[in-house]
C-alpha cells in the first residue's frame, strides 16, 4: 500500500533525544509514520495518491501540544476589543471609547486580555474606567479568565445589585455601603452578567472557533489538551469534524465544579472516551483556587492583602472525595491549582487515590504559580504532571516585583515564581502550554517563554532565570511530556515509526536558534494525522 504522505530532504529532529535523525525522509500512512529512509528510498514507495513534500532541508519535529488552552471558550470570550496591550488607564480608557464609538443604540461592548497592572494603584473597578461605559453595558474580561469587570449599565441589565451568596468561592465586590464595583470574581459571580449579554450565534462561534484553530495550526500547533467542555464546545469540535475543518488533535477535560453530586460524578465517567477521530472526551478539570491577581488564590499564608486564604471548594474534603471517586473510575483528572496550599491539597488527595488502590491513573496540577521546596519531589513521587504556562511569569510578572501578582504574594513566594526548572529536576513530568487566550498561543513563543524568562517584546530582564529550561526541555515539555500525561507515549511526541504523524516543520532548529529569537522561526508545514492542515509558501 502506497503511502498518504511523503517528505523529502528533511532534517528529522526526535525531541527524546534532542539528535537530528541520520534518515533524511519520512513516509506516512493512516495517520502514522510508516518508514524512516534516504529520500531516493523513501520516494519509491510514492504512489499517484500519494502527496509527497519537499522540505529543502528544513526541519521537521514531531507536533507541539499545547498542554492548557480553550479553544472554542477562547474564540468566545475573545470577541470584542483586545486590551492585552495597554499598559496603562489612559490606553485602556482610549480603547473603550474607539470600540464605544462603532457600537449601536443598546449594543454591548465586549472586551479581553485586561491586565490589573494597567489600573497602576487605584482600585480594581468600573470607576477607575471614567465616563467612557456610561450608559454602555459592558463586559470586560481581565486577563486571568477568572474575573470581569462590568459597567453599571451591564450589571443593572443582570440584576446584580449587591452582594450574593454562591456555591463555590466566588464573589461579586461591593463598596463599603454594599454597592457592586463591577468587579466580578470567580465563574459563578461572572456568569451572572455574562447570561445577560447576548452570546454569537452557534454559526458565529463554529466559523470563530475555525479561524483561532486554522490560526493555531499556522503557529505550529498539531494539538491540544481543552481544559473544558463548556457550552456548545463538544458539538463545535464535531461539527468541525464532520465538515473536515478540525486542524488539531484535542484531548478534552469537562469540568467538575463545587456541589458535583454522585450522579454529576457518573455523569462526567460517562462522558470519557466520547469524541472522534481528532478529539475525544479524556479527563476531567476540577478547580482547588482562584488566581493570584485578584486575590482567590488559595495560599498558606494571606497574600499582602489579606485575600487568597480558601479553597475554591468550601469543602475541600469534598473534593477529595470526588478525585479519588474519579480516580477509581480510571478518570484522569486535570486540577488548577496555584497557590501553595492549593497545590499542596491536590497532592494529599491524590496520595490518599493511589493508596485506595485502582488502576493506575496519571493525574496533573495545572498552573503551580508559587510552591515551597517540599514539595516539588511529591509530584514525581505520586506520577503526578506539572503543566506550566511559562508565559504568564514573562508576560505578567516582573523581576523587580513591582507588578500586582508579585506585590500581593511578597518578596519571599514572589521568588518561588514559576519554578518550571526546579520541578523538571526534581523529577516531575514538565507539561508546557499558554491557557491560551490568558496568554497567546503560538507553541514556538510558549517554548522561547520557558527559555528566556522575558515578555515577548523583550522590553523586561528576566524573571527568575535560574527556572528556565534547557532549548531541549522547552521541546520536550511540548511534545514527549503531553503525550506521557496523556497516557500516549507509546505512539506519540516523537519522530519515529508507528508513531502519530503529526509533524511540525520549522525552517531552522529550534535547538540551535537562539532563545529570543526561537518565537520568530517560521514554521513551514504543520501536519495533522498525516495530512498538512497548513503549509507555508516556502515548501
């Protein structure tokens, strides 16, 4: 049998080994590298159907995963105006106003990527925005995806007039005399407001959704671990499916929130292993904290505000209940947890899951923005990943700690930031991804992140040096180590034989380009279970 796809005069990189493979051409077939050879070899086996590529030497690597992102969540929620780039008031007041302009008579502003540090030290709220929204409902995403802030016209149109009670940690902020400021914590707080905004179309979504993945595989990306099924997100990936418009593999994570009953917990059992041939239902994503940024983290210790010091479960003890309920299950579970008592939780629970017994599981701590030396060498003690997003320490920290997250954890935890090099020594499995839209997406800037420790635009010195990672970490934590958390290691993350033949194909190695200039090597061809899904001009 003639194979799908052939690739000549390639330099085959394997991340296990960090080599460039002595074969310089690669046949594949039914979604697997079926032969390793010399181009004239391999060329042989080419028949009529068969799509054969010449990559003039470029280099070809097997497929970056990203370990966090939203896809279809994230096309949603990145409509409207991006604020990612203002750096202070007056550059988000003067973005408001321009998008307020172009709005009709009772139309909704929508806007994303809002980053605390912009507010300087005023409070973090609707006043601080000016009269821009008067009279405007507006909903505006802060960057860290757990928050939002919502114009007084937006939060008379939901209803919110004061403070609420909710089954997780969430909160809606008033004033002193119980007034809400229009900051919104938490998903419950935030979906409060968001169900009174009018939504996209389920048309809007599938073409926006097309677009961000069709963007995503341009960048690099072969895959990705979603780390939710909310909405629609489960018949956008098959329809996109059914209308041969899926260009990524996604391994998908439903959520299990606070008052899961047993029926909720057998629910999401049932759902595992749902999916096609490109995504599938594998996993669920369970929440221990908030964020560090606006004060929902679950820490040890109070940060500088008093804030961050609960569970996002108020009964913690009920979540371990579900994890290890899970864990027998044979349900591999995803936990976001960033705070040192947070991450610490996790951990307890899964201890307690593997000393019940069951099958084995590979369980994962999402995030892990600050934790203390004892216990790095739990995680590989219990199997447990650490997926780290290495670009939310360079895009939103500083190594000075002036900025909101590293003034509100102090001096000592803020040096505990991100601690991606001390976790892969201590023999952790490295997961690395973007939580994209907290932070972009292109697999090659998540990898230079993990390197250089610096904000894309190189404006910053590094923060923390000493946890980058190695050129062939950085690789490793986008190919071998998503594949081991998700139990596939056998057949994928590397360039070999029987392996998946997803492939991406770079112009140069990304071994040997420098760390700051790794995010602007052109990514040539991205194949996708043997099929290109984007190729550049160049090949």
């Amino acid at each position: 049998m003639h194979p799908d796809l052939v690739l000549l005069s390639a330099r085959l990189l394997d991340p296990a080994t960090g080599r460039l493979l002595p074969q310089t051409a690669l046949a594949a077939g039914a979604g697997r590298i079926t032969r390793l050879g010399d181009d004239r070899e391999i060329l042989a086996l080419a028949g009529p159907a068969t799509e054969v590529i010449d990559l003039g030497g470029a280099v070809a690597t097997a497929g970056f995963t990203d370990g966090h992102l939203h896809p279809v969540s994230g096309a949603e929620r990145t409509r409207g105006v991006d604020l990612s780039d203002c750096r202070d008031l007056p550059a988000v007041r003067a973005a408001l106003a321009r998008a307020a302009a172009g709005l009709g008579p009772g139309a909704w502003l929508r806007g994303w990527g809002l980053d605390p540090n912009a507010f300087g030290g005023q409070p973090l709220g609707a006043a601080a925005l000016g009269p821009v929204l008067d009279g405007v409902p507006a909903v505006i995403d802060l960057f860290d995806g757990h928050s939002v802030l919502a114009s007084a016209r937006a939060l008379e149109l939901a209803g919110i007039d004061g403070p609420r009670t909710f089954e997780q940690s969430a909160e809606i902020v008033c004033d002193p005399v119980g007034r809400p400021t229009g900051l919104l914590l938490e998903d419950a707080a935030c979906a409060l407001v968001e169900d009174a905004a009018p939504g996209p179309t389920e048309a809007e979504l599938l073409a926006r959704t097309a677009e961000v993945m069709r963007s995503m595989a341009a960048a690099g990306l072969t895959g990705g671990h979603a780390m939710d099924a909310v909405g629609t997100s489960l018949a956008t990936y098959a329809a996109l499916e059914a209308q041969d418009a899926l260009p990524l593999r996604l391994r998908v994570a439903p959520w299990c929130q606070p008052g899961a009953d047993a029926a909720a917990v057998a629910d999401l059992v049932r759902q595992q292993g749902a999916g096609g041939r490109l995504w599938r239902v594998d996993g669920v994503k369970m929440f221990m904290d908030g964020t560090i940024d606006n004060g929902t983290a679950w820490l040890e210790h109070p940060d500088c505000h008093g804030q961050s010091t609960h569970a996002f479960w108020p009964d913690p003890e009920q979540f371990t209940r579900v994890l290890g309920d899970l864990h027998r299950a044979g349900v591999p579970t995803a936990t976001h947890a960033i705070g040192d008592a947070a991450v610490r939780h996790v951990l307890d629970s899964v201890e307690k899951a593997l000393a019940e017994g069951g099958a084995p599981v590979r369980h994962r701590v999402e995030h892990i923005e600050t934790v203390p030396d004892d216990t790095l060498r739990r995680f590989a003690a219990l199997g447990v990943a650490a997926s780290m997003q290495p670009t939310h320490c360079c895009e939103f920290t500083r190594a000075d700690h002036t900025d909101n997250w590293s003034s509100r954890l102090g001096e000592v935890r803020a040096s505990r930031a991100f601690r991606c090099r001390d976790l892969w020594e201590a023999g952790a499995r490295v997961v690395l991804g973007s939580d994209w839209p907290i932070a972009p997406f292109p697999p090659l800037q998540v990898m230079a992140g993990a390197r250089h420790r610096r904000p894309r635009d190189l404006s910053l010195p590094p923060h923390g040096p000493e946890q980058a990672l190695t050129p062939l970490q950085a690789l490793q934590g986008m190919t071998l180590n998503p594949a081991w958390a998700a139990g596939e290691e056998q057949f994928a993350g590397r360039v070999a034989v029987g392996h998946r033949a997803d492939l991406t194909v770079l112009a140069d190695d990304p071994l040997a380009v420098p760390d700051t200039d790794l995010a602007a090597l052109p990514v040539l061809l991205t194949v996708v279970d043997g099929r290109p899904v984007h190729r550049s001009s160049a090949v």
